[in-house]
C-alpha cells in the first residue's frame, strides 16, 4: 500500500471538484463520490511511496508548508490508463510549487511514478467507451483552485493527518 502527501483546495476549490464528482454520478458514470472512504477528498498527490518517513514529511512541510495557500488553475482534462482509465483536471501551479514538489519527490526515491503529473482525480475505472461522453459531461472550463492544505494519508491506519496549512 502507498503512503502519499497530498495538496487539498480550500472549501470552495472542494466544492467545484464534488461538483464534477457529481456530475459524472447523475450521468451514471464512474465518479470518486463513489469512493466511500472517510478521508476521500479532492486533492493533488505530490508523491506516493511505500514509505514516506520523517524526512518526507519533514521536506514538504520545510519546503511547500510557506508556499501555501497557493493558487492553482486546472488545464483541462486528462484520460490516463488502458481498457479502464481514470479522468483528471490538470492542475497547473507555479514554479515555486513545482520546486518544492520536486524537492519532496527527491527525498522518496522509492516513489510509485518517476515525474510529477499534478491533477485532480475525477474517474477511476471508467470503460475507455464512455470517454467521450464524460467529456460532454464534465465540459472544458478551467477553474481556479486555492490549495490550503497539506496533508499526509497513511493507508496502514486508514487515517490523515495535516502537515501544513489548514
């Protein structure tokens, strides 16, 4: 199971992510509302690793904790995966918050992917035939995120805990 630090939006920027959630569930469609884990939230992985230790915590929070609140921008839609795919909003930061994310990963050599792709989940496990119509559903405006806080998820107690910001 993979440990992960992650950048949450404030309550409005959570809000416009449910609403997306939301949208793809009314169409009958694959959604992360249909994830039922208490700690489900929209969010931005910064990394996932087996093992995230002091020291990754103690990175992020030395190097993204004074960035926050950061303003994001999502950049459309991506479809990621085979026969199953997940659907994500890009997420577009500055290059401060693409240093620090870089710093955080470097510190976890043992991370799941070798390069940061920031986004926000929207789909997992939908068919690749109902790709389009999610894109119908989902439509192409950008938005404006405020990331607020960042949080560590610990999948051996199922928990969360705030590293920064709030």
């Amino acid at each position: 199971m993979l440990h992960a630090i992650e950048l949450l939006p404030d309550e409005a920027g959570q809000d416009l992510v449910r609403r997306d959630w939301e949208a793809l569930r009314d169409a009958g469609l694959p959604s992360q509302l249909d994830h039922r884990g208490a700690t489900n939230a929209p969010h931005v992985t910064v990394v996932a690793a087996p093992d995230i230790g002091r020291t990754g915590e103690d990175v992020a929070v030395e190097r993204l904790g004074p960035l926050l609140p950061a303003t994001a921008r999502t950049a459309g839609l991506v479809v990621l995966g085979g026969a199953r795919v997940t659907v994500a909003r890009l997420v577009e930061v500055d290059d401060a918050v693409t240093a620090a994310v870089a710093a955080v990963r470097a510190a976890l050599p043992d991370r799941q992917h070798r390069s940061w792709l920031p986004h926000v989940t929207l789909a997992r496990r939908l068919p690749r035939a109902d790709v389009q119509r999610a894109v119908d559903v989902l439509g192409h405006d950008d938005v404006v995120l405020t990331l607020t806080l960042l949080r560590r998820w610990d999948p051996g107690t199922g928990s969360v805990h705030t590293l920064a910001g709030g």
